[in-house]
C-alpha cells in the first residue's frame, strides 16, 4: 500500500498495526487521547478508529468490539477534558496577548460564537481533524461551563469513536476485501468527516448574504 499523506507512513493504519501488532489498539488509545486535547492536531484519529472496527472484523485484531467502543470513547472524552483544563489554565495570559492568531478579540469572539453555538460546536467539531484539536482548548479559555462542555463533549465523543469504530468493524463484514483497499476507505472518511463544517460553513455565507441583502433593502 502506498502511505498516505505524501509518505508519511505513520498516517497509515497498517504501519501502525505492522510496527505494533495487537498492541496497536493501545497505540491507538493513546493517539485518540492526545489529538482531543494535548495541542497536536497531526494525528490520524479517524482512520485508526476506523481501521480498528476493520481490523477486529477480519481477525486481525483480537479486541472485544463493545470493549474497544467503550475505551476509544472513553480516552476521546478523557482528551476533551484534559483540553479544556489546559484551556482554562492557561486561558487568562492567552486573553492579554495580541498576536495574529491570539489576541483578544478573538477570544472574545469565541466566547460569544460558545455561547450561541457551543453545544452543536462541541459535536461537529469532533468529527474534523484539527478542528476537534483546540475546540476543546478554546472551549476552555473562554469559560464555557464545565456541566454545559462535559455534557455535549460526551456526546461528541462518543458519536465519534464509536461511531467510527463501528463503521469500519459492520463495512468489513459487509465488504471482505475492504482490507486491501484501506487508504481508499481511509481518505473517503477524511473526505466525509469535513462535510459537516463544509454545511455549516455554506449555511453562514446564505445567512451573511441573505442579512446583507435585507440591510440593502431596508435603506433603499
């Protein structure tokens, strides 16, 4: 298979499970855990969560698909909140710098896009890589309630580490030969896990213009 992400062999599920084997599932954990909340977005989560349902389908992983639904949702939600303690930590210095990317106004803007959008946020924003890296982080510098971050935080995760794990375990029963062509099945994943933000993102530009054309109309 040829590595995906322009060589980068680390992106490719079956390195993973060829460098550690039935380790590979606690590899994986580990992963999941960081990309929700330890500041390093390069990771490929979804395509792990994905291979390992496959990899349990056909033997190659001896892991109990109910244990493994449990744990990866588990270390997701357990990254999501080490994110947002880190984010509540470090959140008052970020609020007082001004660089290009922090700076106040941005925080501000967060804290009010949270309180508006904060519980669809948390969820979609799970499903888009780097995305779901610094929600958690940002989550937490602009305050967001710990009941209100938990509560959908658990929902995110666990609609996404199950939910993937699941995809990938039922497509591997339904399509044997899935396995020889997991970077096709890997990069459709990637591709569908950003239509999400794709809709929301759309949707703000229909509602900008539609506002922008009301506004028109109002002054003539």
């Amino acid at each position: 298979m040829t590595p995906l992400l322009l060589g980068l062999d680390w992106m490719d599920p079956e390195w993973w499970l060829d460098q550690f084997g039935a380790e590979m599932f606690w590899a994986s954990v580990l992963i999941v855990f960081v990309e929700c909340g330890l500041l390093f977005p390069i990771l490929p989560g979804d395509s792990l969560l994905f291979a390992i349902g496959l990899f349990i389908s056909t033997g190659e992983l001896d892991v109990n698909l109910a244990v493994a639904c449990v744990v990866l949702s588990t270390a997701a939600f357990a990254g999501n909140v080490a994110g947002y303690e880190i984010g509540r930590k470090i959140g008052p210095p970020l609020f007082h710098r001004e660089g290009r990317f922090l700076n106040t106004k941005n925080f501000a803007k967060t804290h009010d896009f949270f309180e508006k959008y904060g519980n669809k946020a948390l969820v979609l924003g799970r499903f888009v890589p780097i995305v779901r890296t610094f929600i958690t982080v940002i989550a937490g510098a602009g305050e967001m309630s710990r009941a209100r971050f938990f509560g959908w935080s658990f929902v995110g995760a666990v609609l996404w580490a199950t939910g993937l794990t699941l995809i990938g375990y039922f497509l591997g029963e339904a399509v044997p030969a899935l396995s020889d062509h997991l970077e096709l099945a890997v990069l459709l994943i990637v591709g569908i896990s950003v239509l999400p933000m794709v809709y929301e993102y759309l949707k703000h530009r229909r509602e900008t213009h539609e506002s922008a054309e009301e506004i028109a109309d109002d002054l003539t």
